[in-house]
C-alpha cells in the first residue's frame, strides 16, 4: 500500500506499509545448480534444487521529499 501527497513549493511526503497482513510466504523462487561446501562430496557437479527469498515482515517507510528547480 503506498500513499502519495504533493505538498507546496514541490514537496512531496509518502507512507508505503508492505506485508500488511504479514504473510509468510517466497517473494521468489529459483531453480538452480549449488556447490556449498558439505554437498561436494555427494554431488561433484553440484545440486540442483528450489532456493527462495522469503517475503519482508510488515515493514512501514515514510518519506519527504522536494524536487528542486533545474
């Protein structure tokens, strides 16, 4: 959820909350080959397997910002 307000003189001020309802869950997932060190003597060539990044807990940013003249 982002909101976005103009304030004068080009001020701006912005509020974004992310994972509101904090869910656990990959933000991505990846197919591809590793070679972590205790794999190696199993799997000479590597491993493949599924590797994700899990979702941020809730996280909040507020910002102000002002675009300057050229």
């Amino acid at each position: 959820m982002d909101a976005h307000y103009a304030l004068a003189s080009g001020w701006t001020a912005s509020l974004g909350i992310y994972n509101v309802l904090d869910t656990h869950a990959p933000a991505a997932e990846f197919w591809y080959v590793d070679r972590l060190r205790p794999e190696i003597d199993g799997y000479p060539d590597g491993r493949a397997d599924v590797h994700d990044h899990p979702l941020e807990p809730i996280t909040v940013r507020f910002t102000i910002s002002r675009k300057l003249a050229n």
